[in-house]
C-alpha cells in the first residue's frame, strides 16, 4: 500500500493497493519507491511544497495456503 500524505496537516490520501504480487520485500519496495517518484514528479512544485508531500509504504506478506 501506498498513500500520499501531508506533513503539515498529518493527512494521507487513501492508500493504494497493487494487485501484482511480490516476491520479496525488496521487489515490492523497489516498486513502491519508484512509484513514489512518478507520483511526487507528476505534482507540481508548489502544491508539494505549500503542503510537504511525501509517501509513505508498507509491504506485507501475505499466508499462502
């Protein structure tokens, strides 16, 4: 999950969910990383800095059966 978040207001947009499955955590925080690059990229300048955007992520693994 991912989700945008303010570090003004201490808000964060709701997370989105990847429907790809990841090996490993690393796989899945590269992802998240450049993810957040091309969210953060798309925004523009003043909006992120008026607000402090940033992204936060979390990977969890989930029970296989």
């Amino acid at each position: 999950m991912l989700s945008v978040c303010s570090y003004i207001t201490g808000e964060c947009k709701d997370p989105i969910t990847y429907a790809q499955k990841f090996d490993t955590w690393k796989q899945c925080a590269i992802v998240a990383m450049n993810t957040s690059m091309q969210y953060l990229q798309a925004m523009d300048d003043e909006t992120v800095n008026n607000f402090q955007l940033s992204t936060q992520y979390t990977c969890t693994q989930q029970e296989t059966i």
